[in-house]
C-alpha cells in the first residue's frame, strides 16, 4: 500500500506538470494564431530583410570650355575579406598562391584591424581584374569589390581648386574647393534596395527589390575657361 500511495502522488505531480505545460503551450498557440501573430511575423521579417543603399553617381565638374575638371570612375580593388584574414590555413596556402601570380601583393601588417577587410590591390587593370576572377573564383578569403573613385585634371592648381571629398556610410560628399561648394548640385540622392536574408545571412533570390529610385548628381559649369582657371583668374 505505501508503495502504491507513492506511485499515486508522482503520477498526481506528473499530471500536474503536464497539465501546466499544455496550458502554457496552448496560450502561445492562441496569441500566435490572434493577437501575437502580427508582432511574431513583424519580428521574423525584420531580422530576416536586409536594407541597403546604392550610391548616386556624383556629377562631373566641366570649365567654361567643356573640359572635365572633376569626375568619378569606377575602378576594382582586391579585399582579403575577415574570414581571409583570420583564417591560418588562407596565410599559408591560398595567399602564397595567389602572391605567386602577384608578387606584388602583401599580408597585412600586424596592426591592422582583424575584424575589417583589408585592400591586398587597388584600382586593377582590367588584365588583372580578369585573371584574378578566374583564380579566386567563389573564395571567401578574398573579394573583388567595385569603387567609385573622384578623378581631377592633372595640373596642381585645379587640384588645389578642386578640393577634396570624403566617403561615409557609402556616400560621397565634398569636403573643400569646388567638391563643397557645390556638393548640392553634385551630389545626388541615394537609392535604396530591400532584400530578404536566408539563415546563413545570404540573400535569398528573386526577393530583392527597390524601395527608393537613384537620383544622379547634376553635372556643374564653372564660368571660367580652363586656361583662366590655372592662370589664377578670379
């Protein structure tokens, strides 16, 4: 009889336990099927959409006779990416590899930041832009990423004219000389893209969409001819 009164009073706790449990698992069901559902899939989409920003083509800087004065290329840079850098077997094999076709190419120096990708090469010749698809293929040591670099006519005035301009979050903006003075007209607005993001953080295909058109910049003509312009008039 003892042992019987016990088996009774664990089963009577085990029911009690389960009983609690359904009653807890059937609230989640009811708020996720009424109430909660909304905020579940709002807090699902949010971690799973990514939004990004496409630079606007910044506009050209032309003297009074049509030549160019300040531009943007587009120019290529090879990047060790943060997995590269951290990775000991990327060091001893897959860099030596590639520096034996590009002597040029150096490990970065103790001091860099381990957690930022690292410029191995910039502004490749399209000769090297060409090999080096082929031998890096789809390696996530390294990648192969696109800038818009701003060009100045060759001669040391208009370079002091021209000014400077500077690059955060993925956009460009004047900071001196004609690049700030005319930074209104020159610079654009961004466009700006949502994506839908897998559980490895990859971008899953045909989600991807536009949420904001680019606006290019405006071109600007300076009232001076160029031959003005270095020989120092106002």
């Amino acid at each position: 009889m003892k042992d019987a009164s016990k088996f009774s009073l664990r089963a009577k706790i085990l029911l009690t336990i389960l009983s609690i449990w359904a009653l807890l698992a059937a609230a989640a069901f009811f708020d996720l099927a009424g109430p909660g559902r909304h905020r579940f899939l709002d807090e699902s989409v949010s971690m799973s959409r990514y939004e990004g920003v496409l630079p606007a083509p910044r506009g050209t800087i032309f003297s009074a006779d049509g030549i160019p004065l300040c531009w943007s290329e587009r120019s290529f840079d090879l990047l060790l990416t943060v997995a590269g850098f951290q990775s000991e077997s990327c060091r001893q094999k897959a860099f030596p590899a590639l520096q034996r076709q590009f002597p040029e190419l150096r490990w970065p120096s103790a001091g860099c930041n381990p957690q930022s990708p690292q410029v191995l090469k910039a502004e490749l010749t399209p000769e090297e832009l060409e090999r080096l698809v082929k031998l890096i293929g789809s390696s996530p040591d390294f990648a192969i990423v696109p800038y818009l670099r701003r060009k100045v006519y060759d001669h040391p005035r208009i370079r002091e004219l021209a000014g400077t301009v500077e690059i955060r979050n993925n956009t460009m903006s004047g900071r001196s000389g004609w690049e700030r003075q005319y930074d209104q007209q020159l610079a654009g607005r961004e466009g700006i893209f949502s994506v839908m993001l897998d559980q490895h953080r990859q971008w899953i295909d045909g989600s991807w969409q536009l949420i904001a058109e680019i606006v290019p910049g405006q071109d600007v003509h300076l009232p001076d001819r160029l031959a003005e312009l270095i020989a120092g008039a106002p």
